[in-house]
C-alpha cells in the first residue's frame, strides 16, 4: 500500500521508473504481489494518457533489459 501510494504521488514517468525498481527487488519471487499492486492503482487512478505513458516508460525499460541480457 505504501510503495502504490508513493507511486500516486509522483509523475508518472516517476511512478514507473518506482514501479520498475520493485520489480527489479522482487524479481527472485515467481509473483511480484507489490509491483502488482502498484500497477493497479496507477491504472485505476490515472487518466487514460497517464496510464498509457506508465505502460510506454515499463515497456522501454524492459526492451533496453531484454537487449542487454546475455
């Protein structure tokens, strides 16, 4: 509840920049139940172009990730 709170108070490039680096904690978990929660609230109470920006800035970093693995 608190990281999902923190990411709400934040712009949202900010709030998946946050996002990402949950995920980058919790990624030895096979669920990640926090980065979860965090998109959810981000979906639930930002605008549509909000969201879309959130989901723009995970994707980018999760391509860079994707490129630079061996």
């Amino acid at each position: 509840m608190l990281m999902a709170t923190a990411a709400l108070s934040r712009p949202v490039k900010e709030a998946a920049e946050l996002a990402w680096m949950r995920q980058d904690a919790e990624s030895g978990s096979e669920r990640a139940p926090i980065t979860a929660s965090i998109v959810h609230d981000v979906a639930c109470q930002r605008t549509a172009f909000d969201v879309a920006v959130f989901v723009r800035v995970l994707t980018r970093r999760g391509s860079r990730r994707s490129r630079s693995a061996p």
